[in-house]
C-alpha cells in the first residue's frame, strides 16, 4: 500500500482509508471486527468517522481502540445527533468532541473535521474556535473542514486548516481546477469522499438510494466508455482517477463487506491512472458537465 505526507502534518497515511458511515447502520461488533482488523492488518493506517454515522464511532472503539497506535482516527463535529442542543452550536460542538472521544475510547483525534457546515456558519467564526481550543486541550492533534463548493474554498482560503474532505470523482470533479489548487497552495492534506461515485453506473434504472441518484444522471450523460466494462474493471479506474487528481492525498472507502477493503487496495496497488486514460476522463467531463453540476455532499 502507498503511503502519502498529509499536507503539513506529521502524518503519513495510506492511499486508501477506511470511511465509517456505511457501518453505522445495523453492522454487528464481530462483522466490524473482520472488517477493521483486516484492513489494518493489510496496511490501512487510516480510520474516518463521524458523529452522526449512527452507531460508528462506538463500533470502532469497541473493536479496534487497543490498537490505537496502528492507525490514524479522524473524526467530525457539528450535527447534533442526539445532543439537546441545536446543529452547529457551540455547546453542542463541544459536547460532541467529548462524545466522540468517549465513543471512540481514545484520550485524542489526529484530525477533527467541521462536518460541512454552511458558509455563513464558517464565517461566524465561533464554530472554528471551538476546534482550535479542542486542539489547544491536547483532545486533537489537527484541524479540518469536511464539505463541498463555496464553503469548501472559504475554509481553504482561511488559512485555519489543516485539511479538507471533500467529493472527488469521475462524476464529480468541480474541485479540480479551483479548489484543489488552493489546497495544495495552502499545503494542505485532502481527502476525497465518494471516491468511485458510488459506483452508481451499476444501475439500468434510476437507483432507489436517492444518495446515488445525482452521479447516476451525471453518468448517463457522461458515457465514459470504461463503465460498460466489467464492474471490478470500471472500479479500478475510477478509484485510481481519483486517487491520480493532483492534490488528492488520500481516498476514503466505505464498506460493510470484509472481503471488500482487500479488494480495492489491490486496485490501488496497480498503480496510477495512465495519462491518457485520466486525460480522456477530465476532457470527458469538461465537455458534458453543466453548470449545476456542482460537488455534492
């Protein structure tokens, strides 16, 4: 597994982390054990959370907390998820960072991210000092911002983070050529969510999951001939686009399938994207997308 620098940090992490949203559901401690234990096992050195993933942060403490040293723990605030007080207030995010530290059973966070609050919230100011004096406790050791388009370059510009998740993708890429720059600029570590789009060109249909419906019209449009290829063939050239965008440190997976983690380190194992191929991708995508096809959370 390669290993990338996450931005100015003192980090090295693996190209591809784990992303916990998909075993906040309905996942048994003994089937996230396989999964954690697994990939870890492999190489994975990067573990990605958050407070309102249901039950994620908590499976995660229980099953790989005693080896804490083997990976890197990031983690998100803001929403209330169960707190008595509203989204994005500040009590509420700093009840939240002690719940996640409690959830997780680790005494600190590497990287603490804002879990894409609005602009206007950003530019308030107070959400961003709560982070800042979290790290000033010693309860994290760096500091992030996890969203999309306008407030995703307003974090990058303001100079406080250390990094930034954001959706990066074959069927979305309105970061590249904007914000992904000032990223780098900033020296900043960057992680892409939604790292193969879901794989929503899977589907003949309109998805169900309406989370997957976006990238699925985006697709019909964009007619990338490598997704009428064979499924695990199309896989490796998205996951491998993504992690290939210039900036891009990392790209988070989520799974619930322990098998699957293995699987997708081994396409990331064949290496980057050839030129041409990455090439044939943007100039695809510069041609088709519209206007409104703008990073979605």
């Amino acid at each position: 597994m390669e290993y990338r620098a996450f931005g100015q940090t003192d980090m090295k992490v693996s190209a591809l982390g784990f992303g916990g949203s998909e075993i906040g559901g309905a996942q048994d401690a003994k089937t996230v054990d396989a999964l954690l234990g697994s990939a870890l096992d492999a190489g994975l050195n990067l573990i990605d959370t958050a407070e309102c993933y249901g039950r994620s942060e908590e499976l995660i403490g229980q099953v790989v907390s005693h080896r804490r040293s083997d990976y890197y723990l990031f983690s998100k605030c803001g929403h209330a998820s169960g707190l008595a007080t509203p989204d994005w207030d500040v009590q509420t995010l700093r009840d939240s960072i002690d719940r996640s530290l409690k959830r997780l059973r680790t005494d600190y966070l590497d990287l603490l991210q804002l879990h894409s609050c609005s602009l206007e919230a950003l530019q308030q100011g107070d959400v961003i000092e709560v982070l800042q004096r979290a790290r000033d406790a010693g309860k994290v050791r760096y500091i992030g911002y996890s969203g999309d388009n306008e407030a995703a370059l307003y974090a990058v510009e303001s100079g406080v983070f250390d990094s930034l998740q954001t959706s990066i993708n074959v069927a979305d890429q309105s970061v590249i050529d904007k914000v992904l720059p000032a990223a780098r600029d900033k020296g900043m570590g960057v992680i892409a969510k939604r790292p193969i789009a879901n794989v929503a060109w899977q589907y003949e249909n309109t998805p169900e999951n309406s989370y997957y419906v976006a990238y699925w019209e985006r697709l019909q449009e964009l007619q990338y001939g490598f997704t009428k290829q064979s499924v695990a063939h199309a896989v490796s050239i998205a996951l491998r686009f993504t992690l290939s965008v210039p900036g891009v440190t990392t790209a988070i997976v989520g799974t619930t399938n322990p098998g699957r983690w293995q699987q997708n380190a081994d396409l990331v194992n064949q290496g980057p994207l050839d030129a041409a191929t990455y090439d044939d991708i943007r100039a695809r995508w510069n041609g088709v997308a519209k206007p409104d096809w703008v990073g979605r959370t």
